[in-house]
C-alpha cells in the first residue's frame, strides 16, 4: 500500500489575525479600566476580578487578608 504523501494546507487567501484581549477585566460590566477610586478587586477564592462600584465595595480590602466575592463567602473560597 502506497502512503499518500502529507498534502500542503491550501492558502486562506487572508492572514489570520492574532488578538490579545486583556485579562483584567471586570466580570460585571466587562471593562478593563480602573482608577485609584473605583479599582479592580481578585477574589481569593475563584480569582473573579470585579470594579469596586460594580460590587458595592467601599473600601479596598486589606491585602493580608484578602477578599471573596460572594459566592466563594458562601462556599468558604472553595470553587465549585
């Protein structure tokens, strides 16, 4: 039995674009700016990063002892 030699890909007859979308956004309104007054909070739990104005957060939380969001409050910062 003959192998069939590997065929070349056929051209796109375009150039694929590669596009990098920024990780840090919010997951409520899903914007990636923030300010000194309104920053971006990571949940220790499941690392969810949300605006403080998008989650009712007044004060940036202290960074020894972390925050969780909602969900993860209620499963102890465990994932589901």
């Amino acid at each position: 039995a003959l192998k069939k030699a590997a065929e070349k890909p056929k051209p796109l007859g375009y150039e694929p674009v590669r596009v990098q979308w920024p990780m840090e956004r919010c997951a409520c309104c899903d914007n990636d700016v923030y300010t000194n007054e309104d920053q971006l909070l990571a949940c220790e739990g499941c690392h969810t990063l949300v605006h403080q104005s998008c989650y009712d957060v007044a004060e940036m939380p202290d960074p020894e002892v972390g925050w969780l969001c909602n969900a993860c409050e209620e499963t102890g910062g465990v994932k589901s």
